[in-house]
C-alpha cells in the first residue's frame, strides 16, 4: 500500500509539472502576408499591436513588394483583433515599428524607413507619428536628430519615456543615447563607445532613476551587452551577456527582477523568454512555440497575473504571422537560478 501511495504521489506531481509546463496560452492574431516586429501597448482601453508587413523579410530594390508598410491593429480584450490603421510610402521600407505612450497622453508610433540608392547603398531615416485616439494619425516626419550625430544613415530603435523625457539608442554611422521631450526633435546624451556591431537596444528605468539597457551585437561571439548608469546617463557600467540577442524587449517588474523576451539561437531559432537581475544574468524561462529558421522580436506587456507577449513565426504558416501568448507572471518571480545563467548559448 505504500508504494501504490508514493506512485499515487508521484503521478500528481508529474501532472501537476506537466500542467505547468502547459500553461502557456498562445493563439494567432494576425496572418495573411509576411508579418514581423511586434510592439504591444495598452492605451485608452484598447490593446495596441503594430508590426511589418511585406512579402519577405529584405527589402529588395527590384521587387516593391518586398518594400514594408506598417499595420496597427487593436483589441479590446485580446481575443478580436482588427486593423485600426496602415502606412506605406512608395520606394521606402517601413519596418520595425514601436508604439508608445508619451506624458501628453498621446501614442507615440515610431519606426524606420530603409532605401536603397542607385549605388546599392542603403540609407536610413527614423520616421515617427502621433495619434490622440488610436485611429487617426498624424502625418509620417523624420525624427530631427542632433547635428552631431546626424549622418542621414542612423536608426532609432526604441523610445522609453522617463520623467517627461523620452530615451533611445540611434545606431548606423554612431551608436548613441538620445533623449527627446516631443518625440520629433532628438539631442545626444552621450556617446556609448561599444564595439562589436551594437544595434537594436532597448532602454528600460529602475524606481531610482537608474537606466538599464540591453543591446544586441552582431560582432564577436556576437553576445549581447547590459548597461547601467545614473543620471545623466553620461557615465556606463558594461556586462557582457551570456547569450545572443534578437529583437530583445524586457519589462522591469520590481527593481529586482526582470523578464526578457528575444530570439534564442541556440539549436535552432525559437523565440525565448528569460528572467533575471538588474546585474545582466538571465536564466531560461520557457520557449514559446515558434520556428521557421525567423521569429522573435517581441512586444511585452503585464496584464493581470500574466506577461502579454507579441511575436512573430512561420513554424505555423507559411509566412509569418503574429502570435500572443500569454505566460504566467509568477514564473518570472520566482528566485532565480545558477541552472542556465552560467551557459554560454
């Protein structure tokens, strides 16, 4: 009797784990033609979800059709999905699209626009527009960037706003902090001097004001670097990361914790969520169901007792679509572990 009791226990364990494990709800929002690069915010009782679309991931200066427009839709529950607005300019990719909201109350769109001269040189320009209520938009500008960095070659990636100032990292010809009050005009902060092809980066803040920033390199191992500073935000704290990055987004959910959504490249591309510390070391949480050699690039979100995660794949469909998933928020609370951090993916 007490080894049918101990296997009795042993199964409910297992069941439970298994339970657990399955607890990750996803479903496909949006499908259709190449979809990619998600951003996901909550404005005015509305979810707000933008990405690209095109017919291929590259921008190819002999097939227009592989020219990006960009697509915003809306949800008031996450479940229905509709197309609240669409931007296109003939001759230019639009791609890599990010929503937020700025302290005038307004929804800030920023994004990039890719071209290609007649020389096959690609140049690019930052490109942002405004709504008031999710549905009209104002006119597409360039973002007016600080003469000392402004090369006409430079991409500015992600805007984090702070204490009515807005924070981004510009990369092409610099690789620097900029700082803005009306999401149009950019001065520089000061310049980052990484090395290593740095690029995508996104700016997070802890409850004292410190900065947090996490950026992808595509030099090297290629490993992704973790910065901290103080106001100004003149002076850097660098860590080298124990993983690749693709697409990276991460939430700050106390000043001890953190959850992270990027591609993971090891084995295969999947789209990865991590958690981890303000010190720049992250441990698996789960892969969410993802594939097709192109995925990630994530919009993140706490909603409730989970983490609203946007991402792109074609592990589903023949091109790629637009997932949700929603993953449990107390997986990214629990203490983390010496299990993944220490790996080098």
């Amino acid at each position: 009797m007490k080894r049918i009791g101990f296997l009795l226990v042993c199964l409910c364990l297992l069941t439970t784990v298994r339970a657990e494990k399955l607890s990750v709800e996803v479903e496909r929002i949006w499908e259709g033609d190449y979809c990619a690069f998600t951003s996901l915010v909550q404005y005015k009782g509305m979810y707000y979800c933008t990405f690209r679309e095109a017919t291929a991931h590259h921008f190819n200066a002999k097939d227009w059709t592989t020219a990006g427009r960009i697509r915003v839709i809306a949800s008031k529950n996450g479940r229905k999905w509709h197309s609240v607005a669409e931007f296109k300019e003939e001759g230019i990719d639009l791609r890599d699209p990010k929503l937020n909201l700025m302290p005038d109350g307004r929804m800030m769109l920023l994004f990039g626009g890719a071209s290609v001269d007649e020389q096959g040189k690609r140049h690019l320009t930052p490109k942002v527009c405004f709504t008031e209520d999710g549905k009209t938009y104002s006119d597409i500008q360039p973002l007016v960037l600080d003469q000392r960095v402004n090369e006409n070659n430079e991409w500015l990636w992600r805007v984090t706003w702070h204490e009515g100032i807005g924070y981004g990292v510009i990369y092409g010809s610099h690789f620097a902090l900029m700082k803005t009050t009306d999401g149009i005009h950019y001065e520089l902060v000061t310049n980052l001097g990484l090395d290593r092809f740095p690029n995508e980066t996104t700016v997070r803040f802890l409850s004292d004001g410190t900065m947090t920033m996490m950026v992808r390199t595509e030099e090297g191992d290629k490993h992704g670097m973790w910065g901290v500073s103080r106001p100004p935000y003149t002076e850097w704290e660098w860590t080298e990361m124990n993983l690749i990055l693709g697409g990276p987004d991460y939430l700050v959910l106390n000043d001890t914790t953190l959850a992270v959504g990027t591609r993971s490249l090891y084995g295969s591309e999947k789209m990865m969520m991590l958690k981890g510390k303000p010190d720049g070391k992250f441990e698996e949480v789960c892969l969410l169901p993802s594939g097709g050699d192109d995925n990630s690039y994530p919009g993140m979100l706490v909603v409730g007792n989970e983490i609203w995660v946007t991402y792109y794949s074609r592990h589903a469909t023949p091109k790629a679509s637009i997932n949700l998933a929603r993953v449990p928020l107390k997986w990214f609370l629990t203490p983390r572990t010496n299990k993944y951090y220490e790996k080098k993916w």
